[in-house]
C-alpha cells in the first residue's frame, strides 16, 4: 500500500457527521501549528474529528500500524500524495508525538502553506514541550473534559442560560447529580462503565505519563502519592507533611515534589497556590489539589462537597483559560476567614467564589455576610456562593445553584 493509498484509507473513515461541538475555540494563525493537549480520553482525537469536518484536509493517526516507521523526512511523501489526491491544505495530525522529531515534520507543513492541527498524549506533548521544540511556530490549547454545558449537550439537553425557564429543567437536577459523581470523560457521559474506565485511565497517567516518561523506580511511592491526591482533593497539600506520611517508603522530599509536579504535568491534579501580595508568601502558603475530573474521586475517598468545590474550580479554569486579559485563580485566607476561589483578570481581583453545599437558614447571613466583607476586603467587585440547590441574592452576593451558575459561563451553543 503506498502513501496515497494510506491517505485514501483515512479519508474513507465514517467519522461520524453529527459530532457534537466542544467549548474550546483556537486561534488560527498564518505560519503556526495548532497543537491540542490535555488529559487521555478527554476528547482530543473527537475535537480534530470535528475540525476536519468542518475544514476538510488529510487526517493522519501516526499511532496507526499502517504509519509504524514513519520519520519527519517522509513527511515530503505525504504532501506530494495529497497533492496527487487534491483538497484543502490542511493537516490534522492525531498522536503526532509517536513520530521521534515530530516537530520537523509539522514545521515542513507549515512553510509548504498547510494548516496544521496536532494532537498528543499528555506524556510528549505538554506545552512546555512544544513552545521549546516549535521554537515559537505552535499555539497550545488545553482541552478538559466536558463541562457541565457540554455534558447536557452530550444528553439530549441544550444548554442555553434559559433552561431555568424550560420543562427540562426538572431533568438537570439528576444530571447534575450525575456529572458531580462520575465527571465529564466522554465515554462515561455516553454511558460507559465510569469504574472500569476511569481505573483504566488513571493507570494509563501513573504508567505511561509518569512512570515510564520520568523513569519512575520506586511506584509504591508513586501510587501512594497518586492515593494521597485521591483521598484528599480540594484540601491543603503540604510537601513536608506528605514527605512524612511517605518517609517510610525510602522517598526524599524533592523526590515527593517531582511525584507531584510530573501528575500535575500529566493533568491527572492541579495545584492552587493562595493569593498574596508577595511570590514568596505565595510560594510558602499550602496549595489546594483538586481532579482533572470528579469522576476520579470514585477511586478514592469520595466526597460530594468536595465534588461540587473541584468542579467550581474546573469551571473557573475553563473560563480564566478563554479570558482577555488573562484570568488567574487562588484562595484567599486571612485571620479567621477564607475563600475557597479569588479570581483575578489582568491582576486584578475580580470575583470571590465561595462553595457550601448546603447553607441551613440560621447560618446563612452570617456565611453571606463574612464572604462580602471578604470580597470587600479583597477590593473583589463580585461575590458568589455556589451551592448544590440553593439561590438567593443577599446584598452584593448571589447564591446559586451549581447548575445554573454552569450555564452562565460562555456557551457556544445559543
């Protein structure tokens, strides 16, 4: 089979017409790659799916067997059998990291005037990875799994901003029930075994994302940091006192840091630094862990109130991630108060969110009022509480359920 005929086998691929879009829009720019990362099985190869749908072009799986061997020099091949073949000049490049100097191959589509769009696994593919190995020629984009607007859009439901007004409101309360307890992988919103999946994923992270990629010797260490993470989301981390807990395990400090920052580079956790006025005061202060996806928690100690607060924080993230000027997110703590979420655009604090899934009426002024005076505090102009069912507007606070203060993020849908 020659290459044209390799290129003929993947353009007579069923991808399905009817893909759902995601939330994620890039930024086309003339002479740079757009290079798609993020966690395995959050949807990279569906999103390039969709794109080349709408953009037609060749589409290349480089982890195919048919492409075993293939180098950046045999990339000349393929653009003359796309030249032989005709179509737009535009490349989507699946798993572009199986190929050992991948970066030559896309900057040679790039200067012969072709579109490219590349996906990796999370293990050769990081940002850091490519704004080094494209030498400024790739736009990185971070693509989590489904929101909680994507996840009513993969369930029948469109999720514009009016649904509170609409019959099938009444269905969002389970749904959301549902997203806080499995997550937003893809396959389990389409209703795969969230157990079974999210076990095969999460060893995929530890085995092929961090242990093989770092040369990881000691995975007894390894695994327990990762059940660490599992059992403790959305609480305080402190390097010294998980040093200790695994001091046993023969493991120094530094070697417990680079544990941590090779998941947090695997996107398996993310880390919260707390808000200061200094970087050092920032650097000392505990961080708060959360998932990449709720889901994961079914592996660990699960907690719904830690659920609701880790998907607050990946809703924050998508939307400081599509932010002009860029958004940031911390905690905020001071003498005897706390925010779970300080938000800030340009520098700037713009947003305190706190989470409680439940506020009982004897305590909810208070609650309401310590979070104003703290958003005050921070010279914050909005403050929020996102609970699992309550609303509420008391002074310049507003209290909302999870599922409707969702839907106010950017929807693409309407």
């Amino acid at each position: 089979m020659d290459i044209v005929d390799v290129l003929r086998y993947f353009a007579d691929f069923n991808i399905p017409t009817s893909l759902k879009p995601r939330e994620l829009k890039v930024e086309e720019m003339p002479g740079k790659a757009v290079v798609i990362t993020g966690p395995r099985r959050a949807g990279k190869t569906y999103y390039l799916y969709w794109l080349m749908t709408q953009r037609g072009g060749i589409y290349v799986d480089f982890e195919h067997p048919l492409f075993e061997g293939f180098e950046p020099r045999d990339v000349e091949v393929l653009v003359e059998a796309h030249a032989r073949l005709g179509g737009p000049k535009a490349a989507y490049l699946d798993e572009v990291q199986a190929v050992e100097g991948w970066e030559k191959a896309v900057r040679y589509l790039l200067d012969r005037g072709y579109s490219v769009y590349a996906t990796g696994s999370t293990s050769a593919l990081l940002a850091g990875d490519v704004a080094r190995e494209m030498r400024g020629r790739g736009l990185t984009y971070l693509l989590l799994p489904l929101s909680f607007r994507e996840y009513l859009h993969f369930k029948g439901i469109d999720p514009r901003p009016d649904l509170v007004w609409r019959p099938e409101r009444h269905a969002v309360a389970k749904l959301q029930e549902e997203y806080l307890k499995f997550g937003g992988f893809p396959e389990v919103a389409l209703g795969g075994d969230p157990y079974r999946l999210l076990k095969e994923y999460l060893l995929t992270v530890v085995v092929r994302d961090v242990a093989d990629r770092h040369g990881v010797r000691n995975r007894a260490a390894l695994d327990a940091v990762v059940a660490y993470v599992l059992n403790n989301y959305g609480r305080y981390l402190t390097y010294s006192s998980l040093h200790r807990l695994l001091k046993q395990r023969g493991v120094t400090k530094r070697t417990v840091i680079n544990y941590v920052k090779y998941l947090e580079e695997a996107f398996f956790l993310f880390q919260v630094k707390r808000f200061a006025k200094s970087t050092r005061e920032a650097e000392a202060a505990p961080r708060k862990i959360y998932l990449v996806d709720t889901g994961y928690g079914l592996l660990g100690r699960k907690d719904p109130s830690r659920d609701l607060e880790n998907a607050v924080f990946l809703e924050l993230l998508r939307r400081a991630l599509s932010s002009s000027p860029p958004a940031e997110i911390y905690y905020a703590a001071g003498e005897k108060w706390e925010v779970d979420f300080l938000v800030t655009v340009g520098g700037q604090p713009a947003e305190a969110v706190q989470v409680a899934a439940e506020l009982h009426e004897e305590n909810m002024e208070r609650e309401v009022e310590a979070l104003a005076r703290a958003a005050r505090r921070l010279g914050a102009r909005k403050a929020t509480v996102v609970t699992l069912h309550q609303e509420a507007k008391l002074g310049m606070v507003e209290v909302k359920p999870f599922w409707r203060w969702a839907l106010e993020g950017w929807n693409p849908y309407s």
